[in-house]
C-alpha cells in the first residue's frame, strides 16, 4: 500500500525534474547533449506526421519541458504570453499574458528579422516556479503548480533606467532588448541586465529581491543565455558581454567577483551564439568583424586563448561531444576541440540554425525555415559529412527557436510561433 501511494504521488507532481526533461536553455547541461537516442532505423526520419501542432504567437524564445508539460513564450496584438501545453496533445493547460511591445523600448535595427520574447524560460524544480524575461526586461516569476499564477515581477528598465546599448564597430547601432535565458543557481535567478551598476544581477527565486550585482559592468550582449561552469573547485558563469567574454564567480561571500575577461567584441554586439563550456575551457564563436571560433581556456589567474579558426557561426550554439566541436551556419562544422582543427563541413544550411547531439552519436539540426536534418558525428563519421535524413520546409518562417528532444519526441519551432512534435519513440 505505502508502494502504491508513493507512485501516486509521482504522478501527481509532473513538475518535479526527471532524466529526459529539458528544464532551460540548451537541455539539463546547458550544452546541447542530450541523454536520448535519434532512434534512427533508415528510410525516413523522423517517421510519420506530426504528433500535433499548435500555435503559441511569434518570438525566437525556445521551449522547455517539464514531465508532460512544454513551457514557451510567444507575443501577439500588444501582449507577450506564457503558455504551458500538453506534450502529448499540444492542447493548452493554461497561459498567462501580460501588455507588452513587440520590441524592446530602446531596440533598434533588423526589426524585420525578429519579433516578440527570444528568451527561453527557466524552470526550479524545487518550487515549480518558471522564469521569464521579455524583449522589454519583464523578468517574471511565475507558479506552475497553481495555472501560472504570477509569484512576483519587475522590469530591468524601469528599475535600473538600462540605457540602450553603445554602438561596437563600424556598423550602425543594434539593440534587440533583452535576449538572454535566465540562469538558476542557489536561492538566486541571475539576468544580464547590462546596466552601469552590473551586467549581472541576481534576483531571490521566491521574492524578486536584488541580492547581488556583478563586478563587470559591461553593457549587455545579444547571447542566447549564460554558461555554468567550475574553475578550479569555484563556482561560476561565463558570458559574452558587449565587449568581453566575462567569467564571474559564484561562491558565497564572492558573487559576481569578476574572475577573467577575454576582448571579443563584434560589429553592433552582434553575440548571438551561446559560449559553451566543457571543465574549464570555452568555445565561443561570432560572424561579423571576427568570423572565428576560439577555444579559451579559464584559470584562477585569467584567460588564456589556446586556439582561433576562422570558422565562425551567427546564430547556432556550438557543441561539445567527445573530443569534436560542432555548430551549424549555412553548413554544419566539425573541429578538433584539442586542436581547433577542421575535421569535415558539409550540408546545405541557412543563417538560422541549431543543434543537439544525441546519446547514439547523431545530430539533430533544425534550421532554414523548416529543416529538420540527421546526420553523422564525427565518431561515426571521421572524415566526412554525412547526412542520413532531411524533412524540407515544415515551416512557413524562420526557425529562430532551439530544436528540444524530450521523452522520444521532438519539438519544432519557427519564429511566427508554429509548434510541431515529432514522436521518434514510444
């Protein structure tokens, strides 16, 4: 009997953080890998039609899910909505909404190209509560557990009159308003604010209340989200400001101590690509002025470039699996992550793109408006690109969201909001 009560009661808590869960940005490692086979058997993959679609409204803000619900952002007629729907059906649990422009309140340039939320949600799996950050700095706390309820909420430009970024190069003046995932740690939900009293700031989970401010204060990036990582048995996160990579403490008593910063500015702060951290090393990647990718190596004392290739992506995050460094930018790229060294390029890609490397050494590349690639990584194919499935144009826009795999089903997303999921496995 006790047995019995204690499986009921998993059940009833689909909240609670599992294996196959994708709690924030970039999956449970903040990294692109994921536990889960592609399931790949030949013929066509993925196999069959959609499982369901749906529409959650326009915005590049990435899904993440949770047990059998899938949490996103999307923003239509004046309003940006948090939306929770069922994995299995695409139907809607319950959203929240609240008035908010389509583009930040100082944003400038390429309004063309992107419109609403682009931060991904972040999800504690000790209060249930989700994370959002809107292009305009709502940061908003909100409680799964009773419909989204709204715990607490602030907004970065009105409480810390955030200017509008500084024009970095020779190219006119970018802003897109905020575009960075929060990142959990501790008691804390930490932004880059990008403000002249932090880039950093950390907020209480339960509370909204400012705890601490960075050393840094750089203006903010245009990055996907920030990286966790441990330099010499200290906690800490890298980021790519405006002008610096920027690795910040985290341990008690010495929060937000800047520990290195590496120069790696672009034209209009153009750093969309997410550094990706493995140990103590970071690769980071930028188009522009730079088109390169460098691996830069972290120690208590500073930072230390042990390589440069001029191989660059614009959008996608790289990935770091087994000794090779991948990312996709008009072709899906393969390195030496010892070495820097070109392993293989191949494929037909467009600007937007991202990836995931599953646990039976495959890639998942969603990108173009509506690509939804396999293909070998270099463990299982050293020398060259190899592509084993391709599903052209499954969208009518950009596919500017992350790709996420969850339980056997993919979920695919393209800038006007269109959502399909894809069963892979039972």
């Amino acid at each position: 009997m006790r047995n019995t009560i204690a499986t009921l009661l998993l059940c009833l808590l689909p909240h609670s953080v599992t294996a196959g869960d994708w709690p924030h940005w970039r999956g449970s490692g903040r990294n692109g890998v994921v536990s889960e086979s592609s399931h790949f058997q030949g013929g066509t993959w993925p196999p069959g039609k959609p499982l369901w679609t749906a529409n959650v409204n326009s915005g590049g803000s990435g899904p993440i899910v949770i047990g059998n619900r899938l949490y996103t952002m999307g923003w239509k007629n004046g309003r940006d909505t948090v939306w929770a729907l069922d994995t299995k059906t695409g139907q809607v649990a319950w959203h929240q909404s609240y008035a908010c422009p389509e583009y930040g309140r100082v944003s400038d340039g390429d309004k063309g190209l992107y419109s609403g939320p682009s931060s991904c949600p972040s999800y504690d799996m000790s209060t249930g509560y989700l994370y959002t950050l809107s292009t305009d700095g709502d940061l908003i706390c909100w409680d799964t557990r009773q419909q989204g309820k709204r715990v607490w909420g602030l907004n970065l430009y009105e409480a810390y009159r955030v200017p509008q970024r500084p024009k970095v190069g020779r190219r006119r003046l970018r802003d897109y308003g905020y575009t960075t995932a929060p990142l959990l740690h501790g008691e804390t939900v930490i932004v880059e604010v990008g403000d002249d009293e932090g880039n950093l700031m950390a907020f209480s989970k339960k509370t909204g209340r400012r705890r601490w401010v960075s050393e840094s204060k750089d203006p903010a990036g245009h990055t996907g989200g920030l990286a966790s990582m441990v330099v010499e048995g200290l906690p800490c996160l890298a980021v790519l400001t405006i002008r610096n990579l920027l690795v910040a403490r985290l341990d008690q008593g010495h929060e937000g101590e800047t520990v290195a910063e590496f120069p790696w500015a672009t034209d209009f702060a153009n750093n969309v690509a997410t550094p990706t951290v493995s140990k103590n090393s970071i690769v980071i990647s930028s188009e522009y002025n730079q088109y390169s990718t460098a691996r830069i190596d972290i120690t208590r004392s500073g930072a230390k470039q042990i390589w440069k290739q001029p191989y660059a992506s614009g959008v996608c995050p790289p990935v770091i699996h087994k000794g090779h460094v991948y990312w996709c930018w008009r072709g899906l790229y393969c390195l030496d992550f010892q070495t820097g060294k070109p392993i293989w390029r191949g494929g037909v890609f467009g600007d937007t793109a991202s990836c995931i490397v599953t646990s039976d050494d495959r890639i998942i590349v969603w990108g173009r408006r509506g690509d939804l690639v396999l293909a070998e990584t270099a463990v299982r194919s050293p020398k060259k690109y190899t592509e084993l499935a391709r599903r052209k144009d499954l969208m009518k826009n950009d596919a500017w969201p992350h790709i996420v795999l969850s339980r056997g089903r993919l979920f695919c997303r393209d800038r006007d909001g269109n959502m399909k999921c894809f069963v892979l496995s039972r």
